[in-house]
C-alpha cells in the first residue's frame, strides 16, 4: 500500500549534484549516434515493477544518468501532457486540469517476445524541445535529450524531472530507482487526533471515500466516510482554545470607536463607504489576551460583495496595555494566535493567506510583545517577507509554542524590502530572545505541526515528510483507488 523512502530524495539530490561536477561532458553533435545500456538495477514507475528484458521502450542508461522513454502510456500515468509539430518540435507541460487526473490503474508496459541486449544505439534529439514554457538548447546540455526506437528520451536529472516535470525520483541500493508522479488522491491535511493525520480526498464524490486517514505510527492508510469527514471538520473549530481570540462588542460614536471608555479608532471616509448594491461594511472585533494584563484588538471592515478569490476586507490591529492604545501597523491582516509566555512575553502571529492563486506573500506575520510592552516586529528584525510560525491553521492545537515560549518558524527566504531571494530559507526555532537557531534547510512542500508539535511536511504525489526522523511517506493513487472504502455506518 505504501513504502518508506527514508532520505531517498536528499540522497538523490547529493548524487546527482555529485555527477554534474564531477563527470566529463561528452560533447555531441546533431545526429550523433551513441552507445547507452540497458540499467542494471530494478526501475519502477508509480510502484509498477518495469521489465526492462522485454520492454520495447527500456529505459536507458548514458553518462551516468538514466533516461526514461517518453512514450503515451508513460506520460499518462505521470500526467504530463505533449504537442508534436514539424515546425516546433516537442511541447512538454504538466497536465494543468482541475480536478487532476487519478491514475487508478497502474501503467501499462509496452512489451515484446525479443529480449533486449544490455547495449543499444541512441542518438541526440535534433529538434527543438520546450519543458513548461522553458526552450531546451539541446545541443548544449551536459545530458542531452535522446531519441531510440522513434521515442524521446528525457534525462532524468533533478532538473528536468523534479523542478520541471514535478516528478519525484527515489533511490537506495536495494529497490533502485522509482519515478514518481501524477499522484493526486491525497489533498490538504484537514487535521490530526492522537493517533493520525486526516487528508481531504480527490475521491470524495464516492461517500465511502471522502476522507483519507494515516495512521502516524503504521503509516497504514484508511478511507473515512462523508458522515465521519463532516463530524471531525465539525470538532475543529477556534473555539478549543483561547490563543485564538473571542468576540468583543465595540461602542461606535459617529466615526470613533471605543473599547470601553477608550477611544481605538477614527473610521475614515473609505471605511464607512457603502455599496450601492451590497450595503455598509460588515464590522467583525476580536479580542485576543495578552501577558501582563494587555489585550491585542482586531478590528475587520468587510464589505459583502461578490468576489473572485477570498475577500479579506480591511484590518487594523491595536495593543491596549497601561490604559494606551497603540495601532499595530505592521499587522494589517487577520490575527491567528496572541500566545502569553511564561515569561511575560507574548507573541502575536498571522499565518500565511491563501488568495486566489496560492498563498499571499508578505502576509504571514510575527512579533513579540516584551514584558516593558514595546513590541519587536520579527518580519523587520529578519528582514523577512514571510515567517510562518507552525500550528497557527492547527485549530485544535491549544498552544503552538514550547514550554520556553520558542516557535517552529519557517522562512521562505525572500527579503522582506524588495523581494529577492536570500540565503535565510530554513527550518527554525526561535526564542523569546528574539534568538534563531536554524534546524534544516527549507523543504519543498507545506509544514504542518500536529497536536503534539510534531511536525509533518506534505509535497506533492501524495507525500508525506516526517521532519523529525527524515522518513519520506509516499501512497499512490492506484492502491487507494482499489482499497475498500469505509462502510456508511
């Protein structure tokens, strides 16, 4: 059902950087004719065994890279889709439909009665070749493309199969080499309990199929039912814990509003502006508790209009502390957590947003409120656009910090001025000092911290890393598609 690729594609990346530095580049020229060998070791496609004897489309093995054959049925089940003209050559993108397709079925082998020899004749691709809007020179590249038997063969180095073609490619002496890609079934983490992580389904048109459960120690999968999807979704709620604010009535006086004989805010021109057809803004206040008796304010003015993607409104966020009303500026998004240290510090988070096409950058925020009350902006202090402090979207998680106060954070390694990339990208913790201290470089995918503060990072193909031990989880479509969905009662 499952297999552990424990520090397969860590180990695979260190190879594959070790061959482009230190194997000579044989220099080629169009139609050039070269000597390429059947691999020796076993191969496997989203977790079908391949028979590379018999195989009419082995793949093969040149320069110290292996090639896989691009034929229909191989880019079918990794879902990569392809143009073919004599005047452009050979188009090649991932299937972009949405909903992805599931590959239930395994892939199909081209097979043949004539065994293969260890050793063929291949030649360099002579056409124009483009990857994912990216022109291919072919004649330059250290592992070109190839062509044999009529069919093109891609290197399958990280570049074109990881970072262009989203393909995930695993590796150990014992099982070889194992291509992934395609994999779908498995969607966002929705939660976790004790025992499991939950993950919303590419199948949930099926009732019996709607919610895929994992178990954390097994890491056996299981299908949940629509009624037990709509009855854990039910238990997560903010209201588990008090880090992630209450209701609070403010008094509105013409344009100023007041919590209780303080005056927080003026509403300007553009907040009291009513729409025609959708009326005046929506009001929303949230109060969040603070160290030392202070109280952080949430105030959101949302007019209720149609809108492609989300529709966040306006938000202004104040610290009241000592009678004083300070506006946070720097928190002009929806608060997640106000979390109280033992120490009298408290933080004040905002987790990434989504928006229409992914996640909104800039948008997830940290600070630390000292116990004097001045407030350290951890964004400004890093020069980062983004810190994601982890289990800020865990709702059932009481409290995302340690018993020190520290936070899991993640930065992404954009500066924070004028987006550039950086070398901060990581994996860290930071103390209430304000002190980092950076765990691992920054892996691909969405971190997820459980209710134990473990933390689990999910990629694409239905992959699951446990960033403690380095385990790398992977299910295929194929095998949940076949399992036994769960009974209605």
């Amino acid at each position: 059902m499952h297999f552990s690729v424990r520090k397969y594609v860590i180990g695979l990346t260190t190879l594959l950087l070790f061959m482009l530095t230190t194997v000579p580049v044989q220099v080629v020229t169009a139609s050039t004719a070269i000597r390429a060998s059947i691999p020796k070791f076993p191969l496997t496609l989203n977790g079908t065994s391949l028979d590379q004897s018999y195989s009419h489309y082995p793949f093969l093995f040149y320069n110290d890279i292996t090639y896989m054959p691009m034929t229909w049925n191989n880019l079918q089940v990794l879902n990569i889709e392809y143009e073919w003209s004599d005047e452009t050559g050979l188009t090649i993108w991932q299937n972009r439909n949405y909903p992805p397709p599931i590959q239930a079925s395994p892939v199909e082998q081209d097979l043949s009665k004539e065994r293969n020899s260890s050793s063929h004749t291949a030649h360099l691709a002579d056409f124009p070749i483009q990857i994912s809007g990216t022109q291919i020179d072919n004649s330059e590249e250290p592992f070109p493309f190839l062509t044999f038997r009529d069919i093109t063969y891609v290197p399958l180095t990280w570049r074109f199969a990881h970072e262009m073609l989203h393909l995930d490619l695993a590796w150990n002496e014992q099982d070889g080499l194992g291509v992934i890609g395609g994999q779908n079934v498995m969607q966002e983490i929705i939660g976790d309990d004790d025992q499991a992580l939950y993950f919303y389904s590419l199948l949930g048109a099926d009732p019996a199929k709607a919610m895929v459960k994992i178990d954390k120690s097994t890491h056996q999968a299981e299908w949940q039912n629509r009624k037990a999807l709509d009855a854990f979704t039910s238990s997560l709620t903010a209201s588990v814990h008090t880090m992630g604010g209450k209701p609070v009535q403010l008094t509105r006086k013409d344009r100023d509003l007041y919590y209780g004989d303080l005056k927080v805010y003026t509403l300007t021109d553009s907040d009291v502006w009513e729409s025609a057809a959708w009326g005046a803004p929506v009001h929303t206040y949230t109060q969040f508790e603070a160290a030392n008796h202070a109280v952080v304010l949430s105030i959101n003015l949302t007019l209720p209009i149609a809108a492609i993607g989300p529709n966040y409104g306006t938000t202004y966020t104040f610290l009241i502390r000592d009678g004083k009303v300070t506006q946070l500026k720097d928190f002009n998004q929806k608060l997640d957590r106000v979390i109280p240290n033992p120490n009298g510090t408290t933080w004040i988070a905002s987790a990434m947003l989504p928006s229409r096409k992914g996640m909104m950058a800039g948008s997830a925020r940290l600070a630390l409120l000292d116990r004097d009350g001045a407030v350290h902006y951890v964004n400004k202090r890093l020069g980062e656009l983004d810190v994601q402090a982890l289990g800020l979207t865990n709702p059932s998680l009481a409290n995302p910090s340690a018993e020190d106060g520290s936070l899991y954070v993640v930065l992404n390694g954009r500066n924070l001025d004028d987006y550039a990339p950086n070398e901060q990208s990581g994996f860290y913790v930071i103390n209430t000092k304000l002190e980092t201290i950076r765990v691992s470089g920054l892996a691909e995918g969405t971190y997820y911290m459980d209710n134990a503060r473990k933390v689990f990072i999910q990629r694409a193909n239905n992959t699951i890393i446990d960033q403690t031990t380095d385990e790398v989880w992977h299910w295929y479509d194929a095998d949940l598609a076949r399992m036994k969905g769960a009974n209605e009662e």
